[in-house]
C-alpha cells in the first residue's frame, strides 16, 4: 500500500462539524445532518465527499489515543463561497504536501490501515506528519458498509529534517 505523494492546492469546502473524539464518536450524527443539507450547496466541484479532521495540536502516534478530541468535518469542494447556506460553515483548506493512501472496506477495518500509515510507512519513509488538516475522500469507489468500499487518504506530511 505505497502512497502517492501530491501537492494540494488551496481548496474551498463547506459543510458541518462537530467536536469528537474516537471514544466519543459522533461520525454518523454529523453525516446524517450534513446530508440532508447538501442539495443545498451550489458551485460544487465534483460529486465527492470528503471527510476532514482537525487536530488542535501536532501528535505522535505513539501518544494519540482514543480520548484525544477533535473536529470532525463533513464537507464538499466548493468554486466559492458566494453562497453559503445557513447553519452550514465554510473553511479554507490551504494546501501542501499529502501522502495518499487508499483505504479499501469497512469503516471498522481503518485501523488496520492506520496502523500502516503511522506505524509503518510514516517512520521508514522521508517523511514526517506535518500539522495541517487530515482528510479522506468519497468518490466513485466509496460506498458505505460495504466490503468493497474505497476511499483515498491524505496524510499532511513534510520532508525529515536530516540531522
């Protein structure tokens, strides 16, 4: 599961967040409600979901643990904010150096995937995690519940300081 190492540009997103933490999971409460917002959003750029994490501070993986808070995004790509719906909120995702992995089935199988990323690739590669925003993308593979399912996932990183 080698990543693909892409330089994102400035992305304008709009949706809805919560504050969560994986023990306090409030996933499927902030989708539910975002869905039924988003035929509300105009000036959408393309027909994918994406799902975003903001953490209030850099963490290792050793120390992230299951208590640690955060905002959870339910969000789509927007050509502006010209519009935006009330009770919905905009953000601007500015960009950089992602590694991209693909995650392949189930919500209860990311784990496993994680545990690649962060345990794994992260410590041998030239990379470290950098302190910008995490997200995951929903396109044309994703399907919820389903065995089947992919979704892309973009790790903020930045080159290893070499000593």
């Amino acid at each position: 599961m080698e990543p693909r190492i892409e330089v994102v540009s400035e992305k304008k997103l709009i949706g809805q967040r919560l504050v969560m933490s994986m023990a306090r999971d409030r996933t499927r409460e902030l989708w539910q409600g975002f869905m039924k917002r988003r035929k509300e959003i105009g000036n959408l750029i393309g027909a994918h979901l994406i799902s975003m994490q903001i953490y209030d501070r850099q963490l290792s993986f050793p120390e992230f643990n299951d208590s640690i808070p955060f905002e959870k995004w339910a969000v789509v790509e927007v050509e502006d904010f010209e519009f935006l719906p009330q009770g919905l909120e905009s953000y601007t995702l500015l960009g950089g150096l992602y590694a991209v992995f693909i995650h392949k089935g189930l919500p209860s199988d990311f784990p496993r995937t994680a545990q690649y990323i962060f345990g794994e690739w992260l410590p041998k590669s030239d990379y470290q995690l950098d302190h910008r925003e995490h997200f995951e993308i929903m396109g044309d593979k994703y399907s919820n519940n389903n065995s089947n399912s992919e979704e892309e996932v973009w790790v903020p990183i930045k080159r290893k300081i070499k000593e």
